[in-house]
C-alpha cells in the first residue's frame, strides 16, 4: 500500500519535555523520522500555488493541476 498526503508546513514542530526540547519533523521529508532532519529547508522557495514532490534523493519535481483535491492534514 501506498498513499499521497500533501503537506503545507515547511518547518518542525518543537516538542518539549522537561528540560529537552525535540524537534518533530513537520514536511514529511526527514529521513529521521519522526524527528526533523533539517531537510525542511528545501521547501522554502517552493513556488507558490505549484504542488511538488520529492524524489529519493529529495529533488524537486513540479505538477500542475495533478492531483486537485489531493488531502491535507490540519496544521
Ligand atoms: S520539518 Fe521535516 S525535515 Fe525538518
């Protein structure tokens, strides 16, 4: 099984416990999961209105229209 999920958010989720703070990876890109990886920063100059996709090797690739009501989880 598989399944797209589009997600909005381009930075972590800062998670503290105690005295240490965890960052929880927000793009869906880490290669750490659940953790962030700092891949994040390649969504930054996504274009706007466009919806991409990463490749294994986190390239960037661009649709146009492909999947128009695609889900979003909630910020
Ligand atoms: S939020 Fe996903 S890698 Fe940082």
């Amino acid at each position: 099984m598989a399944r797209l999920v589009m997600r909005t958010r381009s930075k972590p989720y800062p998670v503290t416990v105690g005295d240490e703070t965890k960052y929880i990876c927000g793009c869906g890109l880490s290669a750490t999961q659940p953790f962030c990886d700092g891949t994040h920063k390649k969504t930054r100059d996504e274009p706007e209105g466009t919806l991409c996709w990463y490749d294994a090797d986190v390239g960037r690739n661009e649709l146009a229209d492909a999947f128009p009501n695609i889900r979003t989880p909630s910020e």
